[in-house]
C-alpha cells in the first residue's frame, strides 16, 4: 500500500532505487518535500498561469509527456507512484540538472549534496559515523536542445499560451557547461529532518521583484506552486527603510531596529502580503509550517517566525 506521505529519508532512497546517484539524493529528498510535502498523490491542477499540471512527488510538468522516458510514465499513470515519479526525477535531473525545480536555491542547497547511505538511513539503532566531507559532484552539463524545441511546439499549439511564460520556460532552457567540482559541506546525519532544523541560510534574495531572506524566498515557492496568487508587497527593509515606515504613522510598525524585516538570518526575516490567508493555508500544510507563521490578527498581512514574544 503507498504511504500518504513519505519522510525525507523514504525520499532519498526512493531516488536511489529508481536509479538516481547517492550524491544527488539528500538534495533531491529535500526538493520533493518542498514541491509536494512527499505526498504521493497530489496534483496542482488550476494552479501554473499556462495550463500546464505538475504531479505527484517531484511535481512532474505536463512538459514532460512528450519526452521519451516520462511520457510513458503519463500514459500508464505511473506518474503517480512513487517510483514512477521518482523514475521521472532521476531522468529529469539528468537532463536540466536541480534547477528545473523551481524551489531549487543554488547557494543554500550545496549542503544537500553528498553523505546519503541508504543501509544507515534504513537502521534505526546504529549510530551515524561522522565523514569526511567529500567533494562534490561536478554539475552536469547540459544539452536542453530536445525539450526547447518541445517547448516551442507547445506554444505555438497551445490556444492562449502566455508569452511571458514561454520565455522564461527558453531562458531555463539554456544549454549549461560542467562545472569544476567544489568542496561540499558534511551532509546532516541519516534521519535528521531538513525542515524540523533551523535554516542556515543568510541574506537577502530575490523573490518577483522583491528582496527577501534567504530562508523565507523556498516557502513563498512552494506557496506559488500550490496556489498562492498573492504578491509580496514588503520584504526586507533598512533600517533607513523601517525608520520612514514607522515615522509615518503606519500601524502596526515596530521601531526602528527592532522590525524582523530588517534581518535575514533566521529566526529574523519577515514578509507582508496580500492574499494572506490563502498563504497561512497553504504553509499550515507545507514541509513551512513550523517556521514561517501568519501573524493573524495581531498584523493581517505579515509572515514571520515568532520568537522572543513577538512576530
């Protein structure tokens, strides 16, 4: 019987035995629980502006089904098993590499990379061994000539395709060189959770226009994916930023140095949108939920981690 969901651990050695490089799968665990909270089933029908569904584990794209290895597995709807799915993943990450998930964060998710081993994950009384840390791969280099041109195909098809979305599909597209390998930071010990450990990224990214801590910037794209239409309209700030904003008269607004919108590493950081409710439902189920929170009432618009009393 398929599990509802399966833990970060099923996940990467799911990848394994579906033929995918120990070295990948930590990393590739980590993205299937951000695209789907490693529920085998789901779908995000009604969600992508093009029309296009993704599904299952890896939220595999209606792109897809022209492709030689996944368009079988959408015709037979093994897409929608877990090694089916995963069977998919391996191959499409050997075609464009990690960043044809949109959750993928080249810098933060370097820590992914490397240290899986499927016989410890699967114990669960022998203690893990520290190692050495291990060079990782070199990124494959990348030849998308085959799925652009099905990209094409499918615009010029596609009654009422959006352009906009095309053109970003091409530039995600391009053709991408070997890069030197570089060393690798130790991966986490076998069955230690990524999303129940605080988040080490640091620094402003860019999130639709808006600058945003890094650690916030994967739960606002996995959001996205699940149907959140909303729009960030304040990220992070300065404090020359929260100074003009609090001198306004504006309320709620913390003081000048105070606000979790002037930090980015964790637990500071802090966004305000609209359509808040919608995003609290769907970080309320996400692999998100425990660390960026709807203040609710007390600032309808802000998304944060609460800690020392406040949001």
């Amino acid at each position: 019987m398929t599990p509802s969901r399966l833990g970060p651990d099923q996940l990467a050695q799911l990848f394994v035995q579906a033929g995918g490089s120990q070295k990948y799968a930590r990393l590739m665990a980590n993205l299937a629980q951000r695209e789907s909270g490693g529920r085998p089933t789901i779908n995000n029908r009604g969600t992508n502006r093009n029309g296009t569904v993704d599904w299952g584990l890896w939220q595999i794209n209606d792109i897809w089904r022209k492709d030689p290895v996944v368009g079988p597995l959408f015709r037979s709807g093994a897409i929608l098993t877990p090694e089916g799915n995963a069977r998919a993943a391996v191959h499409i990450l050997k075609v464009q590499g990690p960043k044809a998930w949109a959750t993928y964060q080249p810098g933060t998710d370097a820590k992914y990379l490397g240290g899986f081993n499927g016989a410890t994950a699967a114990s669960s009384t022998t203690t893990p061994t520290p190692r050495a840390p291990a060079p990782a791969p070199a990124a494959p280099a990348t030849d998308n000539r085959a799925a652009r041109g099905q990209l094409v195909n499918q615009f010029l098809n596609q009654h009422g395709s959006d352009p906009l979305d095309f053109a970003m599909g091409i530039r995600a597209l391009q053709d991408t060189p070997g890069a030197a390998s570089t060393p690798a930071p130790r991966a986490a010990p076998s069955g230690q959770a990524s999303f129940t450990t605080p988040p080490t990224e640091s620094g402003a990214v860019n999130f639709e226009g808006k600058q945003v801590a890094a650690w916030i910037a994967p739960a606002l794209a996995y959001a996205r994916k699940h149907g959140w239409r909303g729009t960030v309209t304040s990220g992070y700030r300065t404090f020359a930023d929260q100074t003009r904003i609090y001198n306004s008269g504006v309320r709620p607004a913390a003081k000048p140095g105070t606000s979790n919108h002037e930090g980015t590493q964790f637990p500071r950081g802090a966004v305000d949108v609209s359509d808040a409710q919608t995003l609290a439902r769907i970080l309320q189920n996400s692999p998100y939920g425990q660390r960026l929170k709807w203040a609710g009432a007390k600032d309808p618009v802000h998304f944060s981690h609460p800690h020392n009393g406040s949001y």
